[in-house]
C-alpha cells in the first residue's frame, strides 16, 4: 500500500503544478474583437477546458489517497468487488471496476441520446 500512496501522492503534486502552471496563463484573458483575437481566445479556452481536467484529476487522487487511508483503495465504490489490479494500474483514482464502470457509461449515453434534438 505504501507504494500505492507514493505513487498517488506523486500524481497529486505533479498535477497541482500543472493547475498552478494553468492559473498563471489564464491570469490574463486576451481581447477579442472582429476579426482579431480568436487564436488567442481559442487558445485561453483550451486552456482552461484543460484546468477543469486537472482539477477533476486533482479531486480524485485526493479521493482515491482517503481510500488508501480507510482502507478501501482497490474496491469498487458501487458493487464493492475489488478492482483489478491491471485496472489501477492504468487509472490508479479509478473508483468503480470494470463492470460498474461500463454500466455508468451506458446509462449516461442512453441519457444523453435522450435529449431532444
């Protein structure tokens, strides 16, 4: 579990920096005005679409560090099976394991298949 824990507690710092990194190019919003500035706009929104990722990533690796502390990393948060270890290795915050994963991905394409067009 120890390692598990570095490893997390490594991706949380390096991601941290990175959202640090983001806020300091999005201190400044470039003008926008006809004809001018849509690169840079494009560029400002991309960068900030990439702050969401990294706060989302950020707040499960601060979940998935609270599992290691309660003794409940590596299980599903749905089912309570374990999660496979191939699994964690590849998104170690992973909350669900495979199955309950793929369920909550059907359900949210049937939903959104569901919106009016």
């Amino acid at each position: 579990m120890d390692t598990i824990k570095k490893r997390l507690e490594t991706e949380l710092k390096e991601a941290e920096q990175e959202k640090q990194q983001l806020d300091a190019q999005l201190e400044s919003k470039p003008d926008f005005g006809l004809g001018e500035g849509a690169t840079l706009v494009t560029s400002w929104e991309m960068t900030l679409a990439r702050k969401q990722e990294v706060t989302f990533r950020i707040k499960g690796l601060q979940q998935a560090l609270n599992r290691v502390q309660n003794g409940t990393y590596g299980y599903c948060q749905v089912c309570g099976t374990q999660i496979h270890p191939e699994r964690l290795e590849i998104l170690p915050a992973a909350q669900r394991c495979t199955n309950c994963a793929q369920k909550q991905g059907s359900s949210q394409n049937k939903s959104l298949n569901s919106l009016p067009r």
